[in-house]
C-alpha cells in the first residue's frame, strides 16, 4: 500500500488526492489531505467572493472527494513548522504533494505604499471571505469616499465589486458579520479600478466585467479615449486576432463608453446612481500620496501609450487620482514551507514534471502541484490536468516510493508531536456552527471568522494553538 500525504486542501490538492485513488496502477493508494487550516476547500472557500455562489458551489464536488474513504482530511497541521518539519513529513509517507498555492501578493513598489489606507487586495478578500488569519478591522471604509483598485484582474474585478454592491444584496452570502456591518456603514461612492496597460491586455473575463454592469444602483463606464489608445480597440481589425474573451471584453466596453454611464463614471457626476465605478487604462502608478495623520488622499499616476512592441512606455504626463483607500491587485507569489527549496523570480518551487529538484535533481518522494508549481496562473479547471502530471510522476516512481518501511498510523505521530488534527467530524462540526450563527443572525449560513472560534466548534475541549492569531 502507498500512503501519501497531500498538503493543501483546495481544488490543486483535491484533485491530486482524487487522481490518486481513482488511477488504477497502482492499487490500494491511502492519502491523508493536511491543512494549515481546520477548514478545507482552499480558495474556494476563502477566495472566491460571497457573492459569486455558482463559483462557490464546487465546494459540493470537493466535498465528495474528501469524503472518500481512501482519504482523510487533517486540518490544523501546518508543514514547515517548529511541530512538523518537512523532512520529518516525508517520514510519515512514502511521498508528499505540496499543493499550497501562492498565499503573498506582490507590491508595487512605488513611494506611499505604506501609508494608512493602503492595503493589498489580498488582505481584503480573506477579510471579507473570513479567513482565520485576516486582520480583524473595517478598512476605513466609513471615512473613505473614493477608493482605487490597482490592477485589471479577476481579483481587481472582485474587490472593485464588492466596495460597490449595497450591503442588503450581500447580506444572503456567507459573509462574516463583522465585514457585512462594515460594508453597510461604507462611505464609498467611487471606485476606480486602474491598469498600467490597455483593455486588450486585462487579465479579467467577461463574465466578470459584465458584472460591474449590471450592480444595482452603480453606474460602470470608462473613458473613450483611453480606450482608443489601445490600437486593437481602436482598429477592428486588429482585434479580430484576439483571443475570443478579449474580443468580448472589448465589446462590452465599447459599449460602456457609447452609453451616458460612461461620462458619468468619468465625471464627477453619477447619473443618478448612489455609487460608481470607473475602469482606467493606461496609468501607471508612481507615488500613493499622503495627507493628514499619514493616511492616504490619493495615487498619482503616469500616463502610458503602446511602445509598438507589446508592451508600455511612459510619458511623462501625471494625474492624481483622489482616495482614501487604496488596493492593491497586481499578482500573487508562492510561499514554499520552509523546507522546501524555491525559484525566488517566479515564487514556485524548482520541479520536472511535479518532481521537486534540490540543486538540480530529483528529490525522491517530494512532488508539487498547483500554483506552488506553475506559478498564479490559470483557473480553478486548470488545476486537474496540472495535478495528473504531478500524480504520473508519482505513480512512475511508485516502485521505488514502496520501498520504505513507515509508522504503522502518521496520525498518532502528529499528535505526539503536539499537533491537534482537525479530522472530517470536526470540520462538519464547523459547518453545523455556522449554519446555527446564520439563524441567530436572521440570515444563511455565516462564516465563522477567527481561529479561536474554528477549533471550538471543531471539538470545545480544543485549546487555541500557541501562535494562532486570537482573532
């Protein structure tokens, strides 16, 4: 039998615990899915917004996985830390997939950026997505009347959305309480969503852009004239060799800029709406302006054109754009467990094929999969094909994996190193937990957002973890 361990439990290392048992092989392949976590489902549960419930119903197909009796969740447990080393892990298993994904965002580096008000997107997604670790605070958001989103991503979309959408529409999401009450007390009335580079180099999908369209009480608009200094929104032509979801990207903005929600998200007036939404194309940021008491009051940027080769270049032109809230959007790295070799460029764990290499060759036994692998790229779906590789790999080496003599149960060897697993009773305990906050709140099911308040509805006897913030 080969017992593996899977590190990550969102859709990267469900999926390789899934193609592990289903392959046939190699017969009798037992996996234990640990988590730094005592909830699982990755992302999906603490990154995909509240309010996108149809992205948020894959936790059902996860769920299914997990629950087969070939695999075991183990929340709790975090790898790489003083209680359970990597090497000590590799122990326990004949092989271990690192499936961890890329937890800290990028900076952009520019003067201001650690003034008050500024945050990354990250921070305020796992805020309003009731991550464990998020800081428990509002974001400012009742002194902030404008706020800017630097970046043209999916992630920029979200957040941009979630500052505009009135709180009664969230208040059916699983959103934790204490974001929801600071969404209701919000002041802001104008978002900007800002990218250094054109709208056919975005990086967001239609469906999401339409969004921003449709939000009740929001007029969405961009500025025609940036747009026309991307030259494939200028020259039809041009866009006809696009991508497909480009092409759609720019017909939904063609026709934003065509329609009197255009000039209003330009301008100072909303045409009616009680907030706004201002998608900008070519500025680039170069300083985050501070004012009063060290708090942000604005980011001024530089106006980019094409430089005829792909890519930007400045031109010397400014406009300062006014905030009292800044977030920034623009990528994520990858943070191997320590342990773990890393390529500090790409923020991803050296590998062939899934295979880790420790200086330059194959580390029998230690495989990765998912972000940590490929870096942030791709969607929820890419990371099936991308965690069979992996699993091939690891199948390929099964013979030699086999060889070694483990512990009878690696679970009782955690919990002799100090560790509390949180085993699949105690996550559906959470569950019930938050379905019980939901009614006593006259709402659904609501997130339980701070560790303390995770591991007592786990199991009541569990003692908060030393280091584990008190939430």
């Amino acid at each position: 039998m080969l017992r593996v361990a899977v590190v990550g439990s969102g859709p990267s290392g469900v999926y390789a615990a899934q193609t592990l048992v289903q392959q046939r092989e190699v017969p009798g392949v037992r996996v234990d899915v640990l988590d730094r976590l005592p909830a699982p489902y990755g992302l999906v549960r603490y990154g995909v917004a509240p309010d996108h419930e149809k992205i948020k119903s894959l936790q059902s197909s996860l769920r299914t996985v997990l629950e087969d009796e070939r695999i075991r969740f183990l929340g709790n447990v975090e790898v790489g830390g003083p209680a359970l080393g990597t090497q000590r892990l590799l122990e326990l298993y004949h092989a271990v997939v690192y499936c961890v994904g890329a937890a800290r965002d990028r900076t952009l580096g520019i003067p201001g950026e650690n003034l008050a008000g500024v945050h990354s997107a990250t921070a305020f997604v796992s805020w309003y997505s009731g991550h464990p670790d998020a800081v428990a605070e509002s974001f400012g958001l009742a002194g902030a009347e404008s706020a800017v989103v630097v970046g043209a991503g999916n992630v920029a979309v979200d957040v941009t959305r979630i500052l505009a959408r009135g709180a009664r529409e969230l208040t059916p999401t699983d959103m934790p309480q204490q974001a929801l009450a600071a969404l209701a007390d919000s002041a802001v009335r104008t978002v900007a969503m800002v990218a250094r580079r054109g709208p056919s180099q975005a990086r967001f999908t239609t469906k999401e852009l339409r969004e921003l369209g449709t939000l009740p009480g929001v007029a969405a608009g961009a500025d025609p004239a940036e747009l026309a200094l991307d030259p494939a929104y200028a020259d039809p032509a041009a866009a006809a060799a696009l991508p497909a979801v480009v092409r759609r990207n720019l017909e939904v903005l063609r026709g934003w800029a065509e329609t009197p929600a255009a000039a209003a998200s330009a301008a100072a007036d909303p045409g009616g709406a009680s907030r706004r939404i201002a998608l900008r194309f070519h500025l680039r940021p170069v300083e985050i302006l501070g004012g009063p008491g060290g708090r942000v009051r604005g980011v001024r940027f530089e106006r980019t054109a094409p430089d005829g080769r792909g890519g930007i270049t400045g031109t010397g032109v400014h406009e300062d754009v006014e905030a009292q809230l800044v977030l920034r959007s623009v990528g994520y790295r990858g943070v191997p467990p320590a342990g773990l070799p890393s390529d500090p460029a790409g923020g991803t764990v050296p590998h062939a094929a899934g295979r880790v290499l420790r200086a330059g060759r194959a580390s029998v036994g230690e495989y990765v999969a998912g972000w940590i692998k490929r870096g942030p790229t791709g969607v929820i779906g890419t990371n099936r094909p991308c965690a069979k590789e992996t699993v091939s790999s690891l199948l390929q080496d099964a013979g030699v994996l086999a060889r070694r003599d483990l512990p009878a149960d690696p679970l009782e060897a955690l919990r002799a190193a100090g560790l509390r697993p949180v085993r699949w009773p105690g996550w559906l305990a959470i569950e019930a937990a938050e379905a019980e906050l939901g009614i006593a709140l006259g709402r659904r099911t609501v997130k339980i957002p701070d560790w303390n308040g995770l591991l007592t509805a786990a199991d009541p006897d569990h003692p908060r973890a030393p280091g584990r913030p008190a939430g």
